[in-house]
C-alpha cells in the first residue's frame, strides 16, 4: 500500500496556481524527496496532505485516509516538521517533547521513555532540562525532528529541515536523520532545495516547479534518464581548434570550458575513448581525463530549465 | 476531549509562570502582585478591606486585568513565534486547542483573583483582627468567587477573540487597551453626570435587592461569553489560521 497517492491535487491562491494537477505515488518506507526552488509548490503540498488546506480540485490519500474527509485520522498517524521549528523557547526540550507526548495520549512511562530514546543518539539528553531559548538553531532543528517522532508516526513530513543551518550543522543533522530514519523505519516525505541533501538520505525524489511536477523516480533514475553523462578532459594545449573539431564530433552533445577543463555531455559513455583519441591526436597533452554521471543538481536545474522553454 | 483541553491549558499556564518569561508575568512578577493588591493595600484599607460590600467591586474587576495582561499573546503569539501551525499539524481537534487556551486564560485570572482574596484576608486579620477572626460578608464572598469566574471568562473570551484577528501580539495588546478604556468608560464619565440623576439612581437601586441585581448581572454574562465563544468557534478554523 502506499503512503501517499494524489491524484490531480490542486491548489490556487487568487490566480497563483500553488499546485498543478500533481499526481503521485509513495510506497511506505520510502524516503521520498521533494524538490524544487522557493515558492515551486513544496510547502502547499505538504498542508494539502496533512489537511490543514483543501484542495480546489483532485484528491489525496495519506495512509489510506482522505485528507479532505478524514484529515484527524491523517493527522494522528503523521508528524510534521513545517517550516519553522514551532519550538516552545520558553519550555525546557523535555517539556517540549513532554508536551507532544501529552498530546498524543502517551502516558508518563512512554513520555520519560521516549524522550531518552530520541534524545541520546542526538546528543540532547544532558540538556534536557534546559530551556531552548539560548540553544543554537541546528539544535532546536535537532530536538524538532525528535519531537516529530515522538509520538512514533507512520509518516513524516520534514519541510526543509536543514534549511539555514551552517554546513557542519546540515551535516551533523543529516547524519541524526540518517541514524533516527533507520532506528524508526517511517516513510519519510521530505522537501528540500538542497539536492546534496536529497541525493544522500532520499530513495525516490521528485522535481516540482511552478506546482507541476516535472519528474519523479530514484536520484540514478533521473540522472540517467535526463541528463547525458560526462567526460571531464585536464590536459594542455587546448586550442580553439581542437575546440570547436571536439564539438562537431556526432557522440558530443554539448561542450564546456572552465579553467583549461573540457567538460564534455556524450551520448554514450562508453565510446569515451574516442574522444581521448581525437584530442591525443591533435596534440593535447592530457593530465587527467574523469568520466562522471551528472549530479542530481544538474537534472534538477536541466528539468527546470525545459519547464521554463516549454513555458516561453 | 477534556484530555486534550487539560493539556493545551496546562502547556499555556506553564508558559505563563515560566520564570523570567518575556510576558512579564513571570513568577517575581506575580508575587509583587500578590503583595500590592495581598498585603499593601489591605493594610491600608483596614478591617474595610474584607467587611464592606464596595470591595467586590475590586474582586469583579481584577480578573479582567490580568486576564487583559496575557491573553493576547494567546494566538497572536504562537503565530508570532511560529508555534502555531506545528501545534495545528498535530491531532489536536479546533475546539481543543480554542478551549485550552480560553481555559488557561480563565483559570490564570480566577486562581490569581482567589490567591490574593486569601493573601488579603490573612493580611487583614494579622493587621486588625484583635477583636476575632474576620471574614468577607457570606453573600459577597461568594459573589466574589462567581464574578471571578464569569470576569475571567469575559475577559479570557474578548481576548481570544482579538488575539485569533490581530496580526501580532503588540496589536493584540493594543487593542485590548483600547478595549479596556471602552469597558472604563462609563465609570470615568460617572463625574459628569448631573448629581440628581445620580441620586435618582440611588434610589431606584435601593429599592432592587443586590442578589437579584447580582444574578441578572451573572446570566447576562454567562450569555454574552456563550456568543463570544460561538464567534470563537467560527473564527478559530485551521484552513484561515494556516493562511494568516
């Protein structure tokens, strides 16, 4: 059974299309990454799902559950990182997850329990009594993610959970994530703007833009399936010539130069080769020559960019 | 839902006597509280303090002042900080999270209100009651207690109101002021009002026994708190919330 299926969800503000005829299809377990960049949609999807909008048009299941007719029933099985923490600052991290506990009818045992158990592998539990307030904000961003899981939900929803971390802090909480995920086994529905991040904890991702999902499948399927792969070529006496003869070779698809490097797009990877050939021939003298898959970031900006001709 | 409601009361009340709290009412706050209005002025007021009828009024009005002092950050606060859509994604249902917090405001005014009855009456009876224990008179004790109640909830529901319209806690908290001077006003405006109406007044309120007077008071706000908390119930909707 899946986790999440949409069919055709919509959603406007005013004439601003926030999310356009999205269809899509979660299994449970999977940890699914939504990307896409600032106002693409990702954030209304995630209040569509949890009920907290309707949607104008189209229907979405959470768990088997209608989010327009049974959203309490979606709610009590999901947790949710939004946006902002939604941190208590004035209440001690115990207090703040003792609170969520309450709320979902846990009792005291459980609470103490639970709170241990999230707290330790994140390094938290020495300062549980502490109130947040004075906390650093990958901290707090490490005690929300615990008190998304709290209450042990099926799903969750993490909306840009590293967003305005510093690198170490990203990092360390992608690390937490990593270990909880696995520690839990929840199906994981995740938007970022940050493909490093998707492309290390996501199975499945998906590419919105402008509301309309522009692709969907695992970071290798999509990097293969809309990104040609790539020959990066270090070498000297690159000249214009032997340029412009690498370009019109018929398995190039397109040509860089950045700082003395020939990034090279093939049709097909495997004839690589001939293209070393060709530059030894013409006298290039070759340091390094690296053959590389496109990155998720690529596919990202590539698939964004068709949408954007499409739209022109 | 009664869990539900204890516990986003209980949260909301923990907050409130937080020590050191950005709302001002902190727990040093509050035993100044309860020394001014416990301890000060009963001894200056003397035995009058706890035996004349005229200091209901004190006990009537009090709950709306601190009640005015903390409810506004109720709704307009969490959106401020950005608690409030974390706290709508959870299973919590509207009327639970609208009650508890009307139900924290309400308990906060009444419990502070009979905390500094009780201070006062100790106070009074250490400082002037030589001749035997002194008490409030039975009718106005008990209609201390009511009005407490029926002040806080007026006050905790006009609150919530203007907290859930308020798009941050210092409008919040303006309004409320203004909200205040209006309810005030006919007690300031009593100077100017010609002295044979006044007596005329009187009069008419002589003849009217104070327990009726105090029961009609009583059911007319009971109601006009039943119509705010419906207005509450129509306002306080996740999808609006959320987009605010």
């Amino acid at each position: 059974m899946n986790a999440i299926q949409t069919n055709q969800l919509t959603r406007s503000f005013g004439a601003l299309k926030a999310v356009d005829r999205l269809t899509l299809e979660i299994p449970r377990g999977t940890v699914f990454g939504f990307l896409g960049p600032n106002g693409s949609g990702k954030t209304t999807t995630i209040r569509l799902l949890l009920g907290l909008l309707d949607a104008d048009q189209g229907s979405a299941q959470v768990l088997g559950f209608d989010t327009r007719e049974q959203p309490d029933e979606v709610r009590v099985r999901c947790g949710a990182l939004l946006e902002h923490h939604g941190l208590y600052e004035r209440l001690s991290a115990a207090e703040n997850l003792d609170y969520y506990g309450h709320i979902w009818h846990m009792s005291k045992a459980d609470r103490e329990k639970r709170i241990r158990e999230l707290l330790e592998p994140l390094d938290l539990y020495e300062r549980r009594d502490e109130p947040i307030g004075r906390w650093s904000r990958g901290m707090k961003q490490k005690l929300a993610v615990a008190r998304t899981l709290m209450h042990r939900p099926e799903l969750i929803f993490l909306d840009e959970p590293t967003a305005g971390l510093d690198p170490v802090a990203s990092s360390a909480l992608r690390e937490d994530l990593s270990t909880l995920v696995a520690q839990e086994g929840v199906t994981i529905f995740l938007t970022t703007h940050n493909l490093a991040e998707a492309e290390k904890l996501c199975d499945r991702v998906g590419v919105i833009n402008h509301g309309h999902l522009l692709a969907v499948g695992s970071p290798s399927d999509l990097r293969s399936k809309t990104s040609a792969p790539r020959l990066f070529v270090t070498g000297k006496d690159i000249t214009s010539q032997i340029v412009e003869d690498v370009k019109n070779h018929p398995l190039v698809q397109r040509l860089q130069q950045q700082n003395g490097r020939l990034i090279v797009d093939l049709n097909d990877l495997t004839r690589s080769h001939e293209i070393v050939a060709l530059l030894v021939r013409a006298g290039v003298q070759i340091d390094e020559v690296r053959k590389e898959k496109a990155d998720l970031e690529d596919v990202f900006l590539q698939l964004v960019e068709e949408e954007k001709g499409g739209e022109e | 839902m009664i869990a539900d409601v204890i516990t986003v009361a209980t949260k909301e009340l923990r907050e409130i006597f937080t020590f050191g709290d950005v709302r001002g009412r902190s727990k040093f706050s509050l035993l100044i509280l309860v020394l001014i209005f416990g301890i000060v002025i009963p001894l200056q007021n003397g035995r009058d303090w706890v035996t004349s009828p005229i200091s209901i009024m004190v006990w009537g009005w009090m709950p709306f002042l601190w009640v005015s002092g903390i409810v506004a950050d109720l709704f307009a606060g969490e959106r401020e900080r950005h608690t409030l859509e974390s706290l709508l994604a959870t299973r919590l249902s509207d009327r639970s999270i609208l009650f508890g917090k009307l139900f924290a405001a309400l308990t906060y005014g009444f419990s502070l209100t009979w905390l500094i009855m009780l201070a006062s009456l100790i106070t009074v009876n250490i400082g002037f009651g030589s001749e035997g224990l002194l008490f409030y008179p039975m009718e106005m004790f008990f209609g201390a207690i009511v009005f407490s109640i029926l002040i806080s909830g007026l006050s905790a529901c006009i609150g919530v109101l203007v907290s859930l319209r308020a798009g941050s806690v210092r409008q919040a908290q303006q309004m409320m002021s203004a909200g205040m001077l209006v309810l005030f006003l006919p007690f300031m405006l009593i100077q100017f009002i010609p002295k044979s109406w006044l007596e005329a007044a009187g009069n008419l309120l002589d003849n009217i026994q104070p327990v009726q007077v105090a029961v009609w008071l009583a059911v007319i706000l009971l109601v006009v708190e039943l119509i705010l908390i419906a207005i509450a119930r129509r306002m306080f909707q996740r999808s609006k919330l959320i987009l605010d």
